[in-house]
C-alpha cells in the first residue's frame, strides 16, 4: 500500500472530523457562522487533546483605542503540509472568535469569519510571519487570554497562547486655581512676588494614572491622590514668582503606560516688573533762572514699560516727552524746565513706577541749585517813620539781598543816578546800607539799590523818600503883571510845600513904602491876592510868604505890577520846510506887555490879491501852514496882540514849491531848438533894451532921491540889516514926543527894488492891524521838525513917508499900493520884512 493510501494519523483524522462537523453547522445557530458548538454527543472542539501542540504563552498590552496584533504561527513543519483550518478563542469560551477555513482550497483562498464581538475589528493576516489577528480599535473589554489554534493537513494541530492586557489612557488633566477656576495656556499676569497655585485633575484610566508637574523639563512635583470618585489630583504652589518665572511653562502630565506619550496639560505664566533702576542722566549742575534746560530721566526693568513722572517738591510737572525702547523694557522722558529763582532748594525728582504693581514706585532726584540775577528788596530803617521825615533828619535805608551766587557789587541809585560817598553832601554807602544825613528837599525822590552777580545785575523796587519841608516858590509862574489904573489884578502865588496846607500873606513894596495885603484867597499850595494900582506909586513888587508845620518860606514869592500896554512885536521869523502846498513860519516872541497875549498869522496870495489863511498860536509864534496852492507868491504877516493893543507887524514874502505839473509844463516851453545866429541876435538886442531901462530909471530915481531929502520921519525906522553906524541909528531914533506907540497906527514901509522879476511883483500887502479879529481865532498846537535854508532879511530904507490908515473900515483887511518906478511903495510901517533866499 503506497503512502497515499495509508491511514490518516490520529490528528489528522481529529481534524477532518471536527471539520466535518464545522461545515456541517447551520449559519444560522447564532455562533456567527462558525457552528462550532452544533456538535451532536457535546464534542467540544475547543478542548486541547493530548496529540495537539501547546506553545509557551505570550503577553501582550494594549492600549484601549490603538491597535493589537495577537501573534499566531501557522506555518506548516513540513513543506509538503498545509494550514487547513485557525481558530482563535477567548478566555473560556468554546467558541470561536475568529476562524480561516483552507479545507477547500489554497491559503490564500481560505474563507475568514468573525464573531460579532469583534463588530469588524479583527482581521487575520497571513502575510506576517507570524500571521496575526489584528484587533483595531482595541477595546477595554478585548482584555483577556486568547487561544490560536492551528489544524494542518498532516502536522498536528498547535495551540498558541496570547495573554491580553488593555491599558486605558485617563481623561485629559485640567488646570485650575484654588477656587475651581479653569486655566488656558496663559495665565496671568501676575505681578512680581506675587503666589502661584496650581491644581491639576484627570479622571478615568486604566490602570490609575500617575499625575505629576513639570516646568520645561523638569520633574516639579509627582505627589498625588486619588479620590474614591476616581479623580486623580495633584497640587503646585510657588509661593513668590519672580523674573525668571516669566512665560515659564508649567505641565500637568497624567500617565499610566509607556506605550503611549502622556496626556497632559500646561499653562505659561504672564508677569508684571516693577521697575529696576531710574536715574537722571547728565551732571547735575547748578541751573540757570529763566533758561529752559532740557533733563532725561532713564528707567529701566518694568514690564509693562515704566510710566514716568517729574516732580518739583510735590508739586508734578507736565511738560515731558516720553520714548520706550524697542523691546520695551527702557523707557527714556525728557523735561523741558524753566527754573526760577524760587526752585533754589527745591527737591526735583524722576518717579518711575508700573501702575499694575502698588508700591513699585522708585525715583531720583536732586536738591535744586538755582542762579538767578541778585533779588533786592528796599526798605527804609526799621526804626524810621516814612510819613514824619522833615528837613534836616537823618535817613537810613537797607537793601535786603537774595542771590546765587552771592553778589560781587552793590550800588545805590537816586533818581536812577549813582549814589556814591560824599560826606560833604551828607552821603554815605556802606555795603548793603545807605545813609543820607540831614536830608533837604533836595533829597526827596526815588531811591533804589542794585546789584550784580555773575547772573546780571538786579535792581530793587523804588523807595520814595517824602521829605516834608517849608514852602518854597514855585518855578515857571508869571512874575510880570501888568495892569491899568484902577484895574483889579489877580495875582496868583503858587508854592511847593510838603505837607501842602499852607497859610499864606502878602505884603506889596515900592520905592517908597511896604504895605501888608489882605484881600487875598488861599487853596492848598496857591493863593490868589487882588490888588488894584490907583496911582503911579502902586505899581511895584507883591510878595508872598507860606507857612507850614515844617515852617515859614524864607525867600519870598516876588511879583511885579507894571502898566500893562500893547505887546512888543515877534522877533527872529523865519519861513522853512517850504513844500508843493505847506510852510512853516516860526518866530520868538517879544514882551506881552504884562498881559496874555496871542500871536496871529495871516498869508496872502500875491497876484490874486487875497488873504489865503488867517491862523492863531496861544503859547508860541509856530505855524503850520497847509492846504496852500502849489507854484504861488504869499506875503505872510505875523503879529502879537493882548487886551491893550498889537504889535507891530512882521511880513515876509514867501512862496510854495511848483507842483510836478507846472514843471513839466516849464521845461516844455523852453524846448526849442533855435539856431546859433539867432540866440546871438536875440541877446543882443534883449541886452540893448535892458541897458537902456537901467539908465531910465536910475535918473528918475536920482530925481526923486533928490526930493525926498529932508524929510523928517515921524516914528523910528528899523533895520533888519545889521551893520548900522551909530549915527544913523541916532537919526532913525529921531521923533517927535507926542508920538506914542499906538496899535492902531501903522507906518509905512519901502520896498526894496531887488525884487525878482520871475515873481512879477507889482502890488504889495499889507494888514491893517485896526480890522484884524484878535479873537476866537483858531491857534496852531503843532510841533513840527524842520530843517531848511533860512531866510535873508532886507534892509528898509527910511525914506518913506508915514501915513495914519486908522480911517480903513474893520471890513477893510488888505489894502493894495501903487509903488512907483523906482520901487517906492507908502504903506504902513512895520518893523522888518523878511524874504526867502
């Protein structure tokens, strides 16, 4: 019997039987298609025999939720055997899990069936070798012993043992602080020393899981507890973070394998600095008062950036600027300061602090070393009364004197004019003290003390030194009064005093006799006496004394009463800044005649015959003549009246520049082109004819000269023209004694022939001074800055025969005289004409 015929082995007859029985099962017995169990007479197929193989049993962990391979070796021994039916099976369970069935074909074409507790998890693999059932996912409950069992063709069947064990992974820790509160991955901030506690929890896991802290790397605390609940917990404090703890990471790690990395959880710390350092960077110089400096202050350490803060005594300054470096952690402020003098001493400070940290404020500073121009405060002595200081007392004054640095001169001004010593006089400076002795009224006014220092110099404030002393005259009043006969006269005397309540009385003086007056007013400083001359012995002097606490006046006011009378006439006129339009006529005035008087100005345009502007000065002889026609001849008349009378007259012959027109005009005329021969023709027979005329006229003024000699004038003549001889002088002052100088009579004057012949002048005027309005006629309050050519004065001839023009109607104000061909004109007597050059 050849091999292939022989008797199957017991094994292999055990396989083909249970087999048998495998395909023999209905699918639908509820063993997942296996039917294992359907065996008639209670065979259990997962019962090991005697002739079957045990190999040694492996442990493997899993972990729930990955996946595991349960090894199983179904290689044949033999290359002619084969692997006919696996069959894996669970702790005691006769059924399989898990079976491949080659009973029918190749390997490869074996049929695979799972239970349905393995819900499609499990799937053998023949490729490994070993093969292997692979669970995935692993499941808590796939823990336990599994058996491979492997039936071959001819071999006898082997068992394979696979011990089980499933780890279960805890939950995810969870951080939180002491009063439950859940922690993300930052945490904070947490300001510098401030304390940390932590608390880390996980549940679930299988076996219980270890719960430690780590910081980075290193192992902080792997002490915990677990609760009957099963939660697991451990704890971390640190009891005062500092720098370093700054975004330091602390993890909780839960672990209870190490098959799989650790479930943890961790957290990174956020902080708050308070700042480290701040200074003020520069020398610390003494300052200049008044001079803005500019100081930094530095502060370093703070997270967030410092804020900082400027500080003069406790008072904070707000003109700053701030920068913050980049990374945050310097932050530089600049103070623009105006020091004063009242900083000296002053503590000035740079606060730097992180408002998140209370008390985290630190500063620098410095005591403030201000210089300043030297400050002066003046006083009388501490023991004079300013209001009791008379005349002859002795005077002391101190100068108080703050400065930084300490001065180097001290002065003293009075009137703002150095005080230096002089014992002569009475002072005398000592350092920081002045000292006036027997003071006068002289030395009332305004006193200060100054001094310098390497700042400048400084001045005090001004002390006024009120010296109560006598009365005395005042300067600038009129002396001069003049009055008629039986005219009253009010005279008025005004004094200085100090205080000013002055008594008064009078007494008047002449030649002949002293006489006390009584009828007199007083009005604080000035008294006003009424005093009437009845005969020629009244006129003479009034003198007026004042009296005070301090005294009685010792040198009278002096008065003198005069006859009053018309005043003297204007002296020294002239006519300057001559414009297109405007003069300006100017005069010094003579003798009011004891009375106010006024001074009047009156121009006339020469060729129209006219009075062009009539104007009034009060105080002065000044006028300002405006609004006059361009290119025009005037004759200007200047007077002075009072309540007696008028002067006599001054005229003067002037004229207004050509407007810028006329000269246009001019020079166009005399833009002819004439030829050589005829400009000699017309010149030669211009200066026939002007030969001739000369001759003409010389003789008939020879003739007239001639008839005119002999004459005596009525009235003195004046010259303007100075070089006179004494006798001519003599025979000008020629009149009779019945002549008296009267405002209503007004001689007249000859003109001199060098008038020009451009002016074309062939009328004089003149002003009667009987119809002049002296009154209610505006004056002239101006002052104006002239500079011009003055005017040359003309000599008068005497020859003139005077006439009375008292006939001439008020209405009547200019009257026009013929003059003859030798240029004689009779007209009223002045006392000079002036002429512009």
């Amino acid at each position: 019997m050849d091999r292939n015929t022989t008797a199957p082995p017991l094994g292999m007859l055990g396989s083909l039987v249970a087999t048998l029985l495998f395909a023999m099962a209905s699918p639908s017995d509820g063993t997942g298609g296996l039917g294992i169990n359907a065996i008639g007479g209670g065979f259990n197929t997962a019962a090991t025999n005697a002739s079957e193989i045990t190999e040694p049993p492996q442990t493997l962990v899993g972990v729930a939720g990955s996946a595991l391979d349960l090894p199983c070796n179904i290689t044949a021994p033999t290359p002619d055997d084969s692997v006919a039916l696996v069959l894996w099976y669970k702790d005691e369970s006769t059924t399989p899990l898990y079976s491949l069935d080659a009973r029918r074909g190749l390997l490869d074409q074996a049929r695979h069936a799972a239970s349905d507790l393995l819900n499609g998890r499990a799937y053998l693999s023949i490729t490994h070798k070993p093969s292997t059932l692979k669970l995935k996912p692993l499941l808590e409950e796939d823990e336990g012993q599994y058996r491979c069992r492997v039936d071959f063709r001819k071999a006898r069947t082997r068992n394979f043992d696979v011990l089980v064990t499933v780890v279960v992974p805890p939950k995810k820790p969870v951080i939180m602080d002491q009063n439950g509160e859940l922690f993300h991955s930052l945490i904070g901030p947490y300001n510098e020393g401030d304390r940390l506690f932590l608390v880390c929890e996980t549940e679930g896991g299988k076996p219980t899981p270890s719960l430690t802290w780590w910081r980075e790397s290193v192992l902080l605390d792997d002490s915990y507890e677990v609760s009957p609940e099963g939660v697991v917990r451990n704890e971390i404090e640190i009891t005062s973070l500092q720098r370093h703890d700054l975004m330091a990471v602390f993890t909780c790690q839960a672990s209870n394998n190490n098959i799989t990395v650790p479930v943890s959880k961790y957290v990174t710390v956020d902080m708050n600095f308070r700042p480290l350092e701040v200074s003020i960077e520069g020398n610390r110089r003494p300052l200049s008062a008044n001079n803005p400096v500019e100081l930094v202050c530095r502060a370093t350490g703070s997270r967030p950036p410092a804020t900082i803060t400027w500080w003069k005594g406790n008072t904070k300054m707000k003109r700053t600027k701030e920068r913050i470096s980049i990374d945050g952690y310097v932050t530089t402020s600049i103070l623009i300061f105006t020091p004063t003098s009242e900083d000296s001493g002053k503590y000035l400070s740079c606060r730097a602090e992180n408002p998140l940290i209370p008390g985290s404020a630190i500063e620098d500073g410095w005591k403030l070393d201000i210089n300043y121009v030297p400050q002066l405060t003046l006083k009388l002595g501490s023991k004079l009364r300013h209001a009791h200081i008379q005349e002859s007392n002795d005077v002391y004054f101190e100068c108080n004197i703050r400065s930084s640095p300490w001065v180097s001169e001290i002065g003293w001004k009075f009137e703002d004019q150095e005080l230096h010593t002089n014992t002569s006089n009475g002072i005398i400076v000592s350092n920081q003290s002045l000292v006036l002795q027997k003071v006068q009224k002289s030395s009332r006014g305004r006193y200060t003390c100054t001094a310098t220092n390497s700042e400048g110099t400084g001045e005090s404030n001004e002390v006024f030194l009120r010296v109560q002393y006598a009365p005395l005259c005042k300067p600038g009043q009129k002396i001069i009064y003049g009055a008629a006969r039986h005219e009253a006269v009010r005279v008025t005397c005004e004094v200085e005093a100090d205080p000013r309540e002055v008594s008064f009385h009078w007494q008047f003086n002449n030649t002949a006799e002293s006489l006390e007056v009584v009828t007199f007013v007083n009005d604080g400083t000035m008294s006003t006496a009424t005093y009437i001359p009845r005969t020629e012995f009244d006129y003479g002097t009034l003198l007026c004394w004042g009296t005070n606490i301090v005294g009685s006046q010792v040198e009278p006011c002096i008065y003198t009463i005069v006859p009053a009378g018309p005043p003297d006439s204007v002296e020294n006129c002239s006519v300057t800044n001559q414009t297109e339009d405007s003069m300006i006529v100017e005069c010094s005035p003579g003798y009011d005649g004891g009375l106010q008087q006024q001074f009047i100005l009156e121009v006339h345009e020469t060729a129209l015959h006219r009075l062009q502007v009539n104007l009034s000065a009060s105080s002065f002889p000044y006028f300002h003549v405006r609004g006059l026609p361009s290119g025009t001849h005037f004759v200007a008349v200047v007077y002075a009246a009072n309540a007696k009378g008028r002067s006599q007259a001054v005229v003067m012959r002037t004229h207004t520049l050509p407007g810028p027109e006329s000269q246009t005009r001019r020079e166009n005329v005399w833009q002819v082109t004439f030829s050589p021969i005829l400009i000699v023709l017309v010149s030669v027979i211009i200066g026939f004819v002007v030969i001739a005329m000369i001759v003409v006229i010389v003789m008939k003024c020879r003739t007239r000269h001639e008839r005119h000699k002999g004459q005596i004038l009525p009235r003195k003549a004046y010259k303007l023209q100075p070089g006179l001889s004494k006798e001519e002088e003599n025979n000008e002052a020629g009149k009779s004694p019945g002549e008296e100088k009267g405002p209503d009579i007004i001689p007249d004057v000859s003109i001199p022939s060098e008038q020009s012949a451009e002016e074309g002048l062939d009328k004089h005027f003149l002003a009667d001074a009987a119809s002049m309005q002296l009154m209610g006629v505006n004056g002239l309050g101006q002052t104006i800055t002239t500079i011009s050519r003055p005017s040359r004065q003309m000599e008068l001839e005497p020859e003139a025969t005077l006439r009375d023009y008292s006939h001439i109607t008020p209405q009547k104000r200019v009257k026009v005289l013929p003059m003859d061909e030798c240029g004689t004109l009779h007209r009223p007597y002045v006392k000079n004409i002036q002429t512009d050059v």
